[in-house]
C-alpha cells in the first residue's frame, strides 16, 4: 500500500492547483461562501459526509475508517482555517489576489489545501479505523470563527477525542516543524481608548485640555507596563496600532482614539496586565485634566499544546519529516490563534511546519508580498493523513 508521503507527493501538482485557486479568490472572516462551496463539493465529489453552515461559513467532513480495530470507537478532529485579511495584495504573480482589499496573507489557502489533500488520501484509502472530523473553520483572523464553531454546537454534534492543528512557518525551514508542549501560542486582548478633553485653538493651548499630549503620556505609560511592571522573564506586549484625532492644524482636538492589541503567555499576567493597563490610562488621562474610556475585549485565550497529543503529533511528523526534523523546544510565539477554543475543550496539538527555502517561502505572514509556499502541501498534508492512521490504526 501507498505510505501518505508517497500519495501525497504524486498528488502535489493538484493541490498546488487547488492552492492558487485559493489564493486567487480571497475571502475574509464568515464570508467564506466560494471557498467553503468548493471545500463541501470536493469532501461530496470523495464520497464524505458533508454538514454545513456550523458558525456560518464552516464546513465538516466526517470520514469513516473501513478498517477494524480498537480504534473503532475513537474520532479525532483535524482543522484548516479557510479565511483571507482585509488587506491589498503586492504580488504580481499570476495567482495574485482578483478580490481588491482581500489577500491570503497568513497562508490559510494552504491550511485548507492542505486538509483537504489528506481527506482525498484517507477517503480514498480508509486505512483506520474510528472517525475523523475535518474541520473547516471560518474566520480565524480576529473574529474567533472557532468559537463561532463551538457554539454552534460543534463537539456536541461531532465529538472529538482530540483535535489537531497546523500553520505555515516562514522563520523555520522547509522540511522542518515545531511540537511545543504547553503554551506554544499568545492569549490576545484588544482595546480601544477613547481620551476626552477640551478642544482649543492652537494658539491658545492653556484655554483646553490638550488630547494630543495625552495621547502621548498614555502610551508611554502603556510602553512601561511590559518593561518595568512585569518580570522581565514574562513575557508581555502592548502594542498601539491605531490613533485617531484631530480635523485641523490648528484646533487641540477634542477627543483622541487609541487601539491596539496585548499579547500575554500566562493567564496570571494577563490578569495582571489588564489591571496595570485600565490603571495607567484611567490615572494618566486624569492628571492631564482629562477623561479615558476604555474597552477593553479579552479575544484568543493562550493555546495550550497537551502533553500526549504533542507528542503522538510529533511522532506522526517524524514519520513524514525525518529524524531530527521535529524540533521540541524553544520558546512560544507570541501571536494568537482561536485553535485555543478548542483546547480549552479537548486534548490537542498545534504545529508549526517551516515553508522557508531560500529564496521562496521566506516573507513573514501578514505581509502583502507573502506567498505560501506549495512545496509545503505534501508535507503537511502527509503529516495530517499519517495521525489519522496512527491516531486511530
């Protein structure tokens, strides 16, 4: 019989297509109707069952093993994020983005190609036994489509006794993974700081309450937070990524916006982080003659790698990587991801395969001239179809 790294290296040349294709058709958060269209057509066209419309655009394939063993009574859950961001393509290749504003730049397109390359293998091999769920889920950037997912009544309609994720990795290279046990991604918060004053006339900054210059004491106050309230062995960020104010020149404008994001490994800092940031910008404001209002949104909890998963997961890469290929240490990364919600519910793991080899594959994610690398599909493909043998041989 045809090992998945076999099959799904024959098969590359056809979910490269299937890639581009992707690619080429961006859609962001619960706006996925062509991709998941095509997910759901192809899941049919391999003979899966196909349920839809799990936190909106999501898509469920259920695959049954045609193999006995004790495995027979076990389902495991494999996911693929399908969602592009809101932002303009730089590539002048001929895959590049057709949807202005609308961009594959996290390398989701290859997530789902990749999910979908291991459904075709399985469907067409059945070699387990037991049940997978292939897990297409919506909205990953920002809008938390997983626990869209859930409360749609995702595990309670197709239980999991572990669930198992993947991305792309520019920093690493081509042919290598990451199994972090713990923490191996950032819980994230956002927020939005309304500061109001007095507007005034520029020549006359004494007869107002300036936001500009508040504007500007509380970030610094919010840049200490990280480097001199919390252990400099945590970690913490706090990052401003939005300011808006102001209409004119020479008028202090009566109100300034603030939003950005706070990145936290431990639920104990985070906790801690939100009290240090409410105080410095409630108090900061106040000692210019000013008011804060803040809202603040606790968003991805931390992603947690359980200790089991990670490790059967690092052993079902060994298999497709090599010896020595599946590095187990170094340190978290300090972005977020909603794979956490399904964490929180079942045991899992979250790996992260390199893309990069040399010149190709290296552009870091989020950035308008980034392209996933299609030498990766095999791999993570053949990756996801050898747990599900192994998982539940």
């Amino acid at each position: 019989m045809t090992s998945p790294r076999e099959a799904l290296a024959a098969l590359q040349p056809e979910m490269t297509e299937w890639r581009r294709d992707f690619h080429a058709h961006p859609e962001i958060g619960f706006e996925e109707h062509r991709t998941s269209d095509i997910v759901a057509r192809k899941l049919a066209e391999w003979g899966i069952e196909v349920h839809r419309g799990i936190g909106k655009t999501g898509v469920v394939g259920v695959l049954r093993g045609r193999k006995s063993g004790a495995g027979g009574n076990r389902a495991i859950g494999l996911r693929a994020d399908m969602d592009a961001l809101p932002m303009e393509e730089a590539n002048g290749f001929a895959h590049r983005s057709q949807n202005p504003g609308r961009m594959h730049a996290c390398g989701h397109d290859g997530h789902t190609t990749m999910l979908l390359g291991a459904a075709k293998y399985l469907a067409e091999t059945g070699n387990f036994s037991g049940t997978v769920h292939l897990i297409f889920q919506p909205a990953e950037e920002g809008l938390a489509g997983a626990k869209a997912m859930l409360d749609d009544g995702l595990l309670e309609r197709f239980p999991c006794d572990a669930v198992y994720g993947i991305h792309n990795s520019p920093d690493r290279p081509l042919g290598t993974a990451q199994a972090l046990t713990g923490t191996a991604l950032a819980a994230i918060d956002y927020f939005s700081i309304v500061l109001r004053g007095r507007s005034a006339h520029g020549a006359h900054p004494q007869q107002g309450i300036d936001t500009v210059a508040m504007a500007a004491q509380v970030i610094n106050a919010l840049n200490a937070i990280p480097s001199r309230q919390v252990d400099a062995l945590e970690s913490a960020i706090v990052s401003i990524g939005q300011i808006h104010g102001g209409t004119s020149d020479i008028v202090l404008p009566e109100s300034i916006e603030l939003r950005g994001s706070v990145r936290t490994l431990k639920p104990e800092i985070r906790d801690r982080v939100e009290t240090l940031f409410r105080r410095a910008v409630t108090l900061t404001a106040e000692a210019q003659g000013g008011k804060a209002e803040i809202d603040y949104r606790r968003a991805y909890p931390p992603t947690i790698n359980t200790p089991g998963e990670t490790d059967r997961a690092a052993q079902a890469a060994t298999a497709i990587l090599g010896e020595g290929q599946v590095h187990r240490d170094g340190h978290p990364l300090l972005a977020g991801e909603d794979f956490a919600f399904l964490l929180e519910r079942v045991p899992g793991a979250y790996l992260m395969f390199g893309q990069r080899d040399g010149e190709r594959g290296g552009t870091p994610v989020h950035n308008p001239l980034y392209d996933f690398n299609d030498d990766l599909l095999p791999f993570g493909a053949g990756y996801l179809a050898t747990l599900v043998e192994q998982e539940l041989g």
